[in-house]
C-alpha cells in the first residue's frame, strides 16, 4: 500500500512541475504525512513530534521500512 501511495504522490508532484507550479520539499512532506493511510497515523504523530520534518529520501525510506516491518509482522502471526 505505502509504495503505490508514494509513487502515486510523486508522480503528482512532478505532473504539477511540468506545467510550473512549485512545492518545495517541506510542502510535500507535510502534504504527504497528511495524506498518510490510517495504518500509518502511529508513524505520523511521531515525525510530527519532531523539531525539523525529514528530508523527502527520509520520510520515503522511513515509511518503505514501516510497510516491510508491517508486512513481515502479518506474515509472522498467520498460520
């Protein structure tokens, strides 16, 4: 879910580059933090405790290792 939600943002953001609208990164991050699923809230209110947001390359790795984690603790508890 996460790497399909941030692909999907990304390619937002550079459709609205292409035709000259500007966002600079601390916008994108908080616009994507916001827009996080509800699995993600946890993840979310942490980064938004935080005295500076992370750089975009941050919060993609962060949430790309909170989908594997989350994925590998499913998978641990079937069966």
């Amino acid at each position: 879910m996460i790497p399909k939600y941030l692909t999907k943002f990304t390619y937002y953001h550079d459709e609205h580059g292409s035709v000259g609208i500007t966002m600079f990164e601390d916008d994108m991050v908080s616009l994507a933090l916001l827009r996080l699923p509800k699995s993600c809230h946890i993840y979310q209110d942490s980064v938004n405790g935080r005295e500076k947001l992370p750089y975009w390359e941050r919060l993609w790795s962060d949430l790309m290792q909170e989908e594997i984690r989350r994925n590998t603790k499913d998978r641990g508890t079937v069966g």
